[in-house]
C-alpha cells in the first residue's frame, strides 16, 4: 500500500517546504513519506508504518496492529496521519505526536491511536538509527539483563494443559499462562466441547457458573504436578460481574497464582479498585485500554496490579514511557500484551521499555514461524525463557516488503469468532 510521495513535496525551487513550528527548521532532513504496510504471514494481519526521510535510506518502522479493523488503521495512517507528518523534522516526537492526537479533535480509540503508534514508534527507530544506538538507551540504558517472558499452555483438558506447560518449563519457562476447555466452544485461549449443552437452546454455549466452579480445579492440578517453583497465571478474557471476579480470586488464593488477567470487561473498570481490594491475587488489566488517561486512572485510582498495555492502542511508545514513569511512582507493574497479533516491531518496542524500567513484572510473549522471520528481520527470539532487544541501532528489526507482499492480509473476521462465544441460553459473551 502506497502513501504520499516525496515527489509531491517539493516547492516551485525543488527544496522541501518549511513544516511545523520554528525551531523545525535547524537543518535539512525531513519526513518525507508515510505509509501503512499490511502482511499477515501468520494468518493475522500486521500493520507496520514505514516512515522514510530526505537522508537516503534513513527510514524507521513503527507497529499499527489493531488486526480486527487493520483497514481502518491503513486508512487513518495514510490520508489523515500522513499529511500531518510529512515536511517535519523526524527529532521532534513529542510535538508530532501530540500533533497527531489533537489533529482528529476527537481523540483515542484503537484505530486512531494505532495509527498514531506506527508514526510515532517509527520516530524513535529513525531516533535510535541517527544516533547509534538501541532505543533502550535512549530511554536510560538497561535495568535487568534480559526480559523474563510468560507463554501459553492451553488444551481440552486439564491434563493435556499441563502436558504443555510441561513442556514449556523443559524449554526454560518459568511463567506460563495457564487455560483449558470446557463443555461447549466458547472457552477462552482453548480448544472447547462442541454440543456441551444438548438440551439449551445454544447446545456449544459457555456456561460462566461452571467456568468459575471448575477453574479452581485446573490450579490445583497444576501446583500438584508442576511444585511451587513455576509462576502461573490465567486470562478470564474479560467475562466476569465484579462479583464473580472476587468470588474466583479467592478460590484461586491457595494456588499462589502470579496474576489473573482481565477479570471483568472494560465498561466496567470503575469497579476495579473495589475488585482489587478484595481480590487476594493480583490483578493484571489494561490490554482493551484504548486511552492514556483511562490508562493512568487504573494506575492512580488503585485499580490494578500489573498495567497490561496494548502499547500501540495507547498511542506508541511516547505516552506508554510516561505510563510506565507513573506506574513505577505508584507501585504498580508491567506485563505488556505482546501475542501473535503484534508485530515483531511491536515486541522490540515493547522490550525497549521492560528492559529500561525498574516497573516490569512480567511480558508476554510469542514464538513467530518461519515466514514471519523470513518478513521481519531481527525478529526477537526467546532463549531460555528470556527475550533480549537488539543492540543495532534503533528497534533492530527490519521489514523485507518484498517478502511481506507474499503474505497478503485475508479479512480476519473476528466478528464470527465473536459470535460464537455465547450462553447455553443463546446470549451473547464477551470474547
């Protein structure tokens, strides 16, 4: 997908014309394309802004995923984002992306403050690249040697669940995330029982009653075959009154769980505080946040534990290092989102930050396939149960456009997996 090109910016003289405050215009270099780049060589689409400059070959890379509206992403990228972009001097960040927030007058949601985190996480790889060094340094140098990562076990039964988080731990996990099916199609994260409920109206319903009862049982299983030497966590995925958050918690207290993520849905986070307080285990939540004051509220008002940022629905890295400074003065923790549906730029943003900040807890973390490193160069690795950033200069992971076109996005139709979570009785679930 193309954007605006330089020819197009050229005055009657042939220079580039003067953009952006004053003090812009101390030399030469200029942003002088924008554009959105979509490839999908894991199925899910991954939006990657591609921000280039006057100086030949000095371009950067900044992650836009938001995969179930990647469209729209493009669209705000290029005919809005763009033409507020090009012409200025790629040092100044903070004042293009504040440029960029104020420019829609309407401001947040995931689409637009997508498209401003490629713009803007782009900004500190040309940062990184004309100074030298990795953007971790440029945000203070490190803090611990390598980022600690959690992954996934998730299975149809509890066994088979555990099968896999066995494995993991020989692979050198220590922190898995743990999930396993129920009766019915709707469990989160696992594989479910279709037709677990034959004589409902919706026979592959998700029953949440049953789910809050059973999950207990998983823990259990796990701390009897997996010791007390492994951090385990659990994704409710948002499905929960602030009733039955409490309620699961406090069955879950015995199994010394390192976080539960998501215990109730994003229309009501004004609970959170009252569900932290009484919730004995920590509470991780933030990834559906789609607004850096909604984001500092959690943190200031004590309404959770670990910020679980989605840090390109908050608008890229410029406003997540701010969230972090505060969360760092307020006692609370990281564990960054970071599955399949980031890219690999994403991760190496994300990184940057664990890395760099005395506030990380946990991080997420996926293994890409073949064709993703084949598209993404530098893609981050985990060894051990560890991700190291790159040392290269910027993010340190590069984009081969011609391998990405190999992968066109294909509609990703959340819509129908959405409707498939639903009630024995046919209502409808959160995802």
């Amino acid at each position: 997908m193309t954007g605006h090109h330089p020819d197009r910016l050229l005055d009657a003289t042939g220079a580039l014309p003067q953009a952006g405050p004053p003090w812009t215009h101390r030399d030469r270099l200029r942003i002088t394309r924008v554009r959105a780049i979509v490839t999908a060589p894991e199925g899910l689409p991954l939006v990657v802004v591609r921000v280039d400059t006057s100086d030949d070959g000095l371009h950067g890379l900044g992650c836009a995923t938001f995969t179930q509206r990647y469209e729209a992403v493009v669209a705000a990228v290029e005919k809005h984002v763009a033409p507020l972009v090009i012409g200025r001097h790629p040092a100044d960040i903070e004042d293009i992306t504040r440029l960029v927030h104020y420019s829609s007058y309407w401001r947040n949601g995931p689409v637009l403050n997508n498209a401003l985190s490629g713009v803007d996480q782009a900004l500190w790889d040309i940062a990184g690249k004309r100074a030298g060094l990795p953007v971790h340094e440029l945000l203070g140098g490190r803090t611990r040697a390598a980022v600690e990562v959690y992954t996934h076990a998730a299975a149809p039964t509890v066994e088979a669940t555990l099968d896999q988080a066995e494995e993991f731990i020989a692979r050198g996990y220590r922190n898995v995330r743990l999930q396993t099916g129920q009766p019915g199609v709707g469990a989160y994260g696992a594989p479910g029982q279709p037709g677990g409920y034959p004589r409902s109206p919706y026979p592959d319903g998700w029953d949440v009653e049953r789910y809050v009862r059973s999950t207990p049982a998983l823990f259990a299983a796990a701390r009897e075959r997996l010791g007390q030497g492994i951090n385990l966590m659990h994704d409710v995925h948002s499905r929960l009154t602030p009733k039955q958050a409490v309620v699961l918690a406090r069955a879950l207290e015995p199994y010394g769980l390192s976080f539960l993520e998501d215990v109730i849905a994003p229309e009501h986070y004004d609970r959170l505080p009252e569900v932290r307080a009484a919730s004995p285990v920590p509470i991780a939540v933030g990834e559906q946040i789609g607004s850096v004051t909604d984001a500092a509220r959690l943190v200031k008002d004590g309404g959770v534990d670990l910020l679980r940022l989605h840090t390109s629905s908050v608008g890229g890295l410029t406003p997540t290092r701010k969230l972090v400074a505060l969360a760092e003065l307020c006692g609370v923790r990281t564990a960054f989102h970071s599955p399949g549906d980031i890219s690999p730029v994403g991760v190496a943003a994300n990184l940057a930050v664990d890395i760099s900040t005395p506030a990380f807890g946990f991080q997420e973390s996926h293994e890409y396939n073949d064709a993703t490193h084949e598209v993404f160069t530098g893609t981050p690795v985990v060894q051990d149960g560890h991700l190291t950033p790159s040392e290269e200069p910027g993010w340190g992971v590069g984009l081969d456009e011609k391998a990405a076109a190999q992968f066109p996005p294909t509609k990703f139709l959340h819509e129908s997996w959405a409707a498939r979570v639903r009630r024995p009785d046919g209502g409808l679930e959160a995802p």
